[in-house]
C-alpha cells in the first residue's frame, strides 16, 4: 500500500504536469523560435518546416497532420506564406486555436504574375517581430491562464533584447550613403527590411520559391548589377547558391555571403531569431559599408 502511494505521488504530479502544458504547433524555424522564447518550459511544441528548409516548397506529412489534431494552438505565419498549412486544415479541421502571428503588420503589396498580393515575409523587419512576440504572447496567456504572468514577463524580457537589436540596426544602416544601398538575393524575401531601412532589394525569383526565373529575367538581372554599380549579392541559405553564383560571376560582383530569409539556420548562432537577424546585419554591413 505504501509502495503503491508512492508510486501514485510520484505518477500523479507528473502526469498532471504534463497535461497541464499547452500543445502548440508552429509552422515554420522562426515562429518555433519566438514562441519558445515567450512559452518557455510552459509548453510542448512542435515545429513543421525545419532550419534551413524552404517553407514555400513544403509538403506536410501524416505526422505534420496529426500534431495539428492534438494542437491546443496552431500558430502561422499568414499572409499567404502557408498554402499547404491552410490545405491541411481544411480536410482535418482541428479543434485548437489558429492565429496569424503577423495578424497586425502592415503588409507590404507587390505585383505577383499580374496580380497585387501581400509580401508574407514580414518577420525580416524587428517592427514586424514585435506584433508577432506580442500575439503570441496574447495567444498563451489567453489559453493558458494560469501561467499568463510568466508569458508576459518573458514577452517583455525578450522584447529588451529585440529593442537593442532594432536600436543597433539603425545606427548601422543609417551610416551607409544612399548609393550603397542596393543587394541583390534570390528570391524577393527582404521587402520588409528594405522598407525599415531603405535598403532596394532585388531579385531573379519572385515572393515564392515555386518559379525558376527565365533566362530573359537572369540577363536582365545581370545588366542592372553592372549598370548600377551593385556590390552586394548574396546567397540565402534556403536556396541552392549556383544561380546567384552565376549572376554574380558574369556580372563582375562577389557573393557577400549568406542571408538567412525564410528559415533559421540548423546550428551556430543564426539558429535564433535575433541571431539570424544580427548575422544578416552584420553580413549586409560588411559588403555595403564604404
Ligand atoms: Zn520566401
């Protein structure tokens, strides 16, 4: 009898302990990070689409389609970022809560194959990263109550070091003249960093990865890194390097690098958020700065 009290007062605590942790799913490398950040030991997560893998390319699997049934909170990132998530859940139509984590942001509107559609990429702007820590945030406190406090101090906490980071950003991006200002990356993943900071980003893949560019668009491409003088092209890490290697070569430019865009990276230290932010910074000053 005592063996077994013991056994049940080891068995319950813990049991109620982890029924008590919010199933959250997020749907991609840099919401997991932001939210592990707010939920800490608080909640059980799982994340879709890894570091380093390209969300827009993304099949979800059976797994994928079950973690999403159990979830308490499914967290993506909207603004059409997520076509394959939004296909999941039709056909399964899970109980838990759904946000949008950029719900808030100002979208920035592009022409896409004729049509005026959102940049989804929203988070490459620390303005943008805030709403996202902010509803996240919102989004525990409300289901989970009890630990609505914790999620709050963690928010705030988290947000000091992303005010620094924004604060760091400004003074750098403000030393650069006006004609140093334009790079060139894969796909258009930087709209939001290039409006914050008046960087021109340009690119021979559109808001998606699914469309290889045509040769007219590389040539093109080509003839306007030479014509302008653009001393910055970069390689992302979600991306196969050789066609802007390619560019780079026959336009006379190097590769600055790396930048991370739609996905963290699987180890070092743009495997954060405010990590890969600070790597893509420091990566972009290096090639611009006079
Ligand atoms: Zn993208």
């Amino acid at each position: 009898m005592r063996y077994l009290l013991f056994a049940l007062g080891l068995w319950l605590p813990l049991s109620l302990q982890a029924a008590e942790k919010l199933n959250v799913v997020t749907s991609f490398s840099i919401l997991a990070d932001l939210t592990r950040e707010v939920g800490g030991d608080h909640i059980d997560l799982i994340n879709l689409v890894d570091a380093d893998a390209d969300a827009h390319l993304y099949e979800p699997s059976p797994d994928d389609a079950k973690a999403l049934l159990r979830a308490d909170l499914i967290i993506a990132n909207g603004l059409g970022f997520e076509p394959w998530l939004e296909r999941v859940l039709a056909s399964s139509e899970p109980s838990g809560k759904r946000i949008n984590a950029s719900a808030g942001v100002v979208p920035l509107m592009l022409n896409e194959d004729g049509e005026r559609v959102p940049d989804p990429h929203a988070w490459q702007s620390l303005t943008n990263a805030e709403i996202y820590v902010r509803n996240i945030a919102k989004a525990l406190g409300e289901l989970d109550p009890a630990h609505r406090d914790v999620y709050d101090e963690r928010r705030d906490a988290y947000l000091t070091r992303l005010h620094a980071l924004l604060k760091k950003a400004d003074a750098q991006i403000a030393s650069l003249p006006p004609s140093q200002r334009k790079v060139v990356t894969s796909h258009d993943a930087f709209g939001y960093l290039g409006q914050a900071w008046q960087l021109e980003f340009i690119a021979p893949q559109g808001l998606s990865t699914h469309d290889e560019p045509s040769a007219a668009d590389v040539a093109s491409l080509i003839r306007q890194i030479r014509s302008e003088g653009v001393r910055a092209v970069f390689v992302e890490n979600i991306r196969d390097p050789r066609l802007i290697e390619q560019i780079a070569d026959e336009a006379g430019a190097t590769v600055g690098g790396t930048l991370y865009s739609d996905a963290l990276a699987s180890e070092g230290p743009a495997s954060t958020y405010l990590g890969m932010f600070e790597h893509n910074l420091d990566t972009l000053m290096a090639a611009l700065k006079p």
